[in-house]
C-alpha cells in the first residue's frame, strides 16, 4: 500500500503529465490515503478532468475537490451564445429525448431543468454541459421519472454488477425504495466505485442514486 508521500508524488506527477490540464494553479495534499485539491482551473471541463486524473492514480481512498472555476476576462462568448450552443448540443445528443431539457445560463453558471426516463440520461446531460468552453458551474436539477411498472430494480442493479465482475459486486450491497439507489459495501479502488454507481444510474426506474461505498 502506498504512503501519503508516496501518493502524493504520483497525484502531481499524473496532473503534469496529463496533455489536457493546466496544472500550474493546483495543490495537492494526502491524508490518510484522501486527496484534497485545492486552486482553480479556468472552466468546469478543467475541473472534471483533474477529477478524472486522480482517480486514474491507484492507492487514493476519496478525493476532496476544492478547486475554483474562474473563467478567463473577458469571456470569450456571451451567455446567449452559450445558452444557444447548449441547447443545440442537447438536441443532438444521441440518448437524449428533443426539447426534454430546459437551459438557463447566467454568467457562465448553467442550469438544466426539465425530466427524462432514465438516470443516466440526467448525468448524461451535465456532463455534456460540464465539458463545454465557457460553462463555469453547472446546476442540474433534471427530474427523473419515477416507473411504477418498473421491475425489481435491485435485483437488476445486482446481476448488473455481476455481469461486469463477480469478485466487485460480492462487496456490494444493494437497497431500493422509491427510485433511490443506495450502494454499500467496500471496493478495491475508485474506479470500481465510480462503475457501481453508473451501472445503478443505468437502471430503468432509477431517478437517484446514493453512494455509500468505501475504497478499501
């Protein structure tokens, strides 16, 4: 197992590496195997990708994101041309149901309202949103749904788990009521954790999912 030094060597040496970050204003420190990061990046599609990196780097337990988006001034596109861009891009989203999602950008910040069937449809549209040039905050209070002719949802999140590996999902438990999924159990590293919780997001009769693992 990797040491708080050790990890930490190998969180900055992966954000160096990576051709698509700018990590010049970022900090790291480890904790007890936590990786909090602390600065500020100059859009959202920054910060999930510096999200992203350190999940890639084998050891960490959670990671503590306290970066800043602070857009470049001036900003290069007004909100109108932003809010157009999104809609546009929403529409031709395979996956997506037309004109199914309402948008609202105010300085940069977005905010996605309307429903869909599916929860990875909701997490589906902010992150579309998330990666692109000039969003600084995204809130997405897309509703799910609720399908009461749905099938037994926890047991389609369990044989999903199965399907994708047995020795992950034999960790995992699995609660239902009302739509809202909660994940239990211990997995071996962040990227398990971050599979568990988009099998459960792709479950038909699934509007919210509750993440509750613990990296071992």
């Amino acid at each position: 197992m990797k040491s708080d030094l050790e990890l930490k060597h190998d969180v900055d040496q992966e954000l160096l590496w990576d051709p698509a970050l700018d990590a010049r204003n970022i900090t790291a420190t480890v904790l007890n195997r936590i990786v909090t990061l602390e600065g500020s990046v100059n859009s959202c599609a920054q910060k999930l990708a510096v999200q992203k990196a350190v999940q890639r780097v084998a050891g960490s337990r959670a990671v503590v994101l306290d970066l800043v988006v602070r857009a470049p001034s001036p900003l290069r596109h007004t909100d109108e041309d932003l809010a157009a861009a999104i809609v546009s891009a929403l529409n031709w989203q395979e996956g997506l149901p037309e004109d199914a999602i309402s948008v609202v950008v105010e300085h940069g910040c977005v905010t996605l309202t309307g429903a869909v069937d599916y929860g990875f449809q909701r997490q589906m549209a902010e992150g579309l949103v998330t990666r692109m040039r000039g969003v600084v905050g995204v809130a997405n209070q897309i509703e799910v749904r609720i399908d009461p002719v749905a099938a037994d949802v926890s047991k389609q999140v369990a044989e999903a788990l199965q399907r994708r590996s047995r020795h992950e999902s034999d960790g995992i438990s699995v609660d239902v009521h009302d739509g809202v999924v909660r994940l239990t159990g211990v997995v071996d590293s962040l990227l398990e954790k971050r599979v568990a919780c988009g099998v459960a997001w792709g479950t038909k009769g699934v509007r919210w999912v509750v993440d509750q693992l613990v990296v071992a």
